[in-house]
C-alpha cells in the first residue's frame, strides 16, 4: 500500500511526469480510501440481503402455505425463497468490490464440485429429499411407524432428513435418503380411522348371539370407538363403521368371535383397546349372562382295561419263530 509521506517522496525525488503522478494518485487514493468503501458497501449489502431474506419469508409464508396446502413443500419453498435472495446479495457483494459476474460463477463452480465431492453423502440426501416431497408419503403433523417399530409424529421435513417426535417424547432424525429404502406406515394419511379387532372364544355350550351382542355393545360404549354411520371404505371394498361381531371359526375347545371395531384416531391405540376389552371382560362376567369362556383341559379317564396291552405273536409254520 502507497502512503501518503511514501508518495510524496517519490515525487519529489523521481521529478515524475504528470501522467506518472496521475496514475500514482489514482493508485493511492484507491487503496487508502475506496477499497476500505467498498468493502463496508458490500458487507452492509450482505446485511441487507440478509434481513430482507427475512422479510420475504414472513411476507409470503401465508400465501406461499395457501398456494401449496402441504407444510412441506411450503417450507421448502420459503428457504429457496430465503437461499436465492442470499445469493443475490453475495452477487451484489461482489459486484460491489469489482468482481465480475464470470469471476463470481467461476468460483461458486469451483467450490461447488469439491463440496460434490466432499459430500456426497448430504447430496444423497437432499436428492431424496425431493423424491420425498414429491412422493409426499407423509406430510407434517402425520403419525407414521418405521420398519424399526419406532412410531411418532412428523415435526418437519428439509431437502436433507425427516425429524420425528416419538410417542416417548424423544426426537428421532432420519436422513432422507435412509428413510427413502425404509418401509413406513402413515396412520393419518386421508382418513385417520383406524380398525382394531378383539378374538375371544366362547364354549361350545354357551348363548354365542348373546356373546355377540354383548362384545358389540362393550365397543360401543367406548368414546374413542366410532358408534356406526355410513360405511368405511377402503379403496373399492366398504366395511361396517359400527363395531361388528363375527364368528370366525370352530376350534378344538369353543367357539371363536372375533370383533372388529374402528378407532376414531390412531394416536391411542393401546388405551382404546383396553378400554374396549375392560368392558368385554365386565359384561361376560355379569351373573345372568350365560356365556362361558373356555380354557384347554383334559380328562384322564381309567376303566377294567387301563394299563394292559394285547400282545399277538406269530409263529412261523414248520419251524422256530427265532430261527431263519
């Protein structure tokens, strides 16, 4: 860097010409005073791109969310909207300390392809990110159970993974890619109905359309069962909503029922059974109920003949039973 005292020294030594002394003043005046400018224009354009990404985002996060009607898919947009303004602002940056639009491509491509080597694996993710919000397996707020048995509810989904809040209220992160091969089942996708089923067995002596009537009234009386109305249809076949007794089979040692019923959400499964057999088990246990449910026993039964065995041999004609 030209100083001030440096330069006039020069001038005064050298006996410069005027073009010299021209270019020279131009040379100092730029290092001392308009680069240190345009270095604080650039760093305050990045801060107001910076904000101004911000902004944006508030400003159309409703319209944005209106337009697509999937949580994901609008947030996905949204921090594209919050990336490409960043970036325009990196180019006003530079375009403000004099690099040019070829120099700042240039770059971005350069560090582009070593971050495409480097991380390969986030690119896997981020392309199965996109296969995600394209498929829309889930969206955000669903219930979904991995392979793994791991179950809980969607809290957001990114180009990279899926974060998941499980029912033990633990948070569970998923790359895209890893969940992409994974089988998932989605418990609020469409309808959130959820069809359980209760197998007792009755003995062969007892009042079976009683025992039915009673487990259906049992799942019924349950608040989170759903009581009846049109048929619950699943793809082309329609099932009954209200709860339904069926006698399944014939078994060794009774008759077996099975119940089917509908849960109104998915998201208590386990309490909504219990609820509806803790009512089953009252109502079969009523004193003028005559159903009886079976257990597996056997009667040893001893007669004149237990404990021997008729044994029959065979001689060989003409000659020794032992003997060839």
């Amino acid at each position: 860097m030209i100083r001030g005292s440096t330069l006039r020294r020069a001038l005064q030594s050298t006996g410069a010409e005027p073009d010299s002394v021209r270019e020279l003043l131009r040379r100092w005046v730029a290092e001392e005073f308009v680069l240190p400018v345009q270095i604080a224009l650039a760093v305050v354009a990045l801060v107001a791109f910076y904000y101004l990404s911000k902004y944006l985002v508030r400003l159309l996060g409703r319209p944005v969310a209106r337009r697509f009607q999937r949580q994901s898919v609008a947030q996905t947009v949204l921090r594209g909207i919050r990336l490409g303004t960043l970036v325009l602002g990196t180019f006003v940056a530079g375009a403000i300390l004099g690099l040019g639009f070829p120099d700042i491509v240039l770059s971005v491509t350069v560090f582009s392809a070593v971050l495409g080597i480097v991380l390969a694996p986030i690119i896997g993710s981020l392309i199965g990110g996109l296969f995600v919000l394209a498929d829309q397996p889930y969206e955000v707020g669903d219930m979904i159970e991995l392979e793994t048995g791991q179950r809980g509810f969607v809290d957001d989904i990114t180009l990279r993974y899926t974060k998941i809040i499980t029912l033990d209220n633990t948070l569970l992160i998923i790359s895209n890619s890893d969940i992409r091969e994974r089988d998932v089942v989605n418990y609020s996708a469409e309808d959130e109905r959820t069809r359980l089923r209760l197998r007792v067995a009755v003995t062969y002596e007892s009042d079976v359309p009683q025992a039915r009537d009673l487990l259906e009234s049992a799942a019924g009386d349950v608040g989170e069962v759903v009581e009846g109305g049109p048929d619950i249809r699943i793809g082309s076949a329609r099932y009954p909503a209200k709860p339904t007794c069926y006698l399944d089979e014939f078994g060794d040692h009774g008759v077996h029922l099975t119940l089917r019923y509908w849960a109104k959400t998915p998201y208590k499964l386990l309490t909504v059974r219990s609820k509806v057999q803790t009512r089953a088990w009252k109502r079969l246990a009523e004193p003028d109920v005559d159903v009886e449910i079976p257990y597996p026993h056997q009667h040893l039964v001893f007669d004149d003949t237990s404990g021997e065995a008729r044994v029959a041999v065979s001689e060989v004609a003409g000659g020794d039973a032992d003997g060839p």
